[in-house]
C-alpha cells in the first residue's frame, strides 16, 4: 500500500498537475493540503474520474485538506482537533482508509515570529500533540501526515543557518515536533534515511529549485504498528521541476497490507 501527501498550494491551479501525478504514481492513500478553496468547490468530479473517492475540510482563499483513496471510500472521523473548536481554519481531517487511520493536517505557518501567529502555531501544536496521544492510547495502526510546517533538523535544510530567524526553525517549534517523536511517533523518511539530507519544499525565489535549496517539512509520523510494516518511502521530486507546479513535491511511504 502506497500513501502519499502533497501540498498542492491551491487545488484548482495545480488541478493539471495533481491529475497527472496521481495517473502517473496512484498512490492508494492520497493526503492534500493547502486546498485554498471553499467547500463546495473541491474538484470531486475530476477526482472520482481519475478513480479516487474524497472526503475533505475547505476553506475560502485559504488552508484546506483533503484525504483521497483509490481503495475503498474514506470514512470520515472529525474535520478538526478535539478541544479546538474555536479554530476557524481548515487544518486537520481524519479517516478510516483500508485499516488505518489517517490524520490528514496543514500546520500553521507561525511567520511573522515572534508574534500572534506563532503563539497560534504553537496552541495549534500542543493541541495536535493531545489528540495523537489520545490516538496512540487507543492503539491500531494509524498515520498522521501532511505539511508540518516544521524543520526539525538541521540536515533538512540546505542551509540551516538561514531559517534560525524563521519559525519553522524556531526552537520550540522544532521541539513540539521533538515531542511526538518521543511520545511514541516515528518520523517515517528519517527512519528510512537516518543521514541523508532530503527535502520536500522549494521556494519559488532564488532559483532554490535548480540549486537544491530546499527544506523538508512534509512528514509522515507513523504508529508503531505502522512502523513495522513500513517497506519504502521517498519524495517525487521531478514534480516541483513541473510546469505550474507547486513549491512542494509529493512525499509516499509503502507498507506491508
């Protein structure tokens, strides 16, 4: 089985791209962020048309995130984090595909930091943190994937020295997401790669691209009884080289069915 996530960086631009992507990879689990369309304008036609059914969490301009399946229809847990009601923001959905649960999420930014944003980013931190501890007391195979807006090491930067002033590099981001790793999650591509510098961003500016200055902060954190059966994973880099693509590529793993 094949899961997948991509930040599409708005669904309805990128539609060509994420069409061709799943015709040419068909991932079995498909998780997309950064929707940036409201409700009723999620492409589900064109998506059930390329063999996928969706459930999925837009909003307006902004956020949205989505969880495609080509195996079974996804049954929907929650659009949301318990306890977080009071947040607007189209940032998390979760559902049951072929055996698993799915935590689909689309981290806060936190930019301009220190600020606002980043003590937004960080409620929305500690509230994620609560739910995946509530996910892995109540056992079975789950995944929580999707743009973390994190980096959480050094080696996934191209130039580490760069972010410090960002807040995907701030201390206590990178140590929230510290957290869920020794609470019992396992980063899935750190596990695989344990030394190898992979990236999943690029900026559009500077010709980051070309020059391999990128970023990861696409993730998978994976269960134990996912880790067991984790086989492969990776990143389809050659689809940021697409024509109005967007500035993340798609990230998989493969586990064992």
């Amino acid at each position: 089985m094949r899961i997948a996530t991509y930040n599409v960086n708005g669904i309805s631009a990128r539609l060509p791209v994420l069409l061709r992507w799943l015709e040419e990879t068909a991932p079995d689990i498909t998780c997309l962020q950064e929707l940036k369309a409201p409700q009723e304008k999620f492409p589900e036609e064109a998506i059930r048309a390329a063999g996928y059914s969706a459930v999925w969490h837009g909003q307006k301009s902004w956020n949205g995130v989505a969880i495609l399946s080509r195996i079974g229809d996804p049954v929907e847990i929650r659009k949301g984090l318990p306890g977080n009601d009071e947040d607007e923001h189209s940032r998390y959905i979760e559902a049951e595909v072929g055996g698993i649960t799915v935590g689909c999420l689309y981290l806060p930014n936190g930019n301009p930091a220190p600020g606002p944003k980043f003590d937004y980013k960080l409620s929305w931190m500690e509230h994620f943190h609560q739910h995946a501890a509530s996910l892995l007391k109540k056992g079975g195979p789950v995944v929580l994937t999707g743009d973390y807006n994190v980096i959480p090491e050094n080696i996934d930067a191209y130039r580490p020295e760069r972010w410090v002033t960002d807040a995907l590099f701030f201390p206590e981001s990178r140590a929230a997401y510290a957290a869920l790793l020794k609470s019992g999650w396992t980063d899935a591509l750190r596990h695989l790669y344990p030394e190898e510098g992979i990236y999943t961003y690029w900026d559009y500016f500077r010709n980051a691209f070309g020059r391999n200055a990128g970023i990861r902060i696409d993730h998978f954190l994976l269960s134990k009884d996912l880790v067991k059966r984790l086989k492969s994973g990776g990143v389809d880099r050659d689809v940021r080289g697409w024509e109005k693509t967007s500035d993340h590529a798609p990230v998989w793993i493969e586990i064992k069915d």
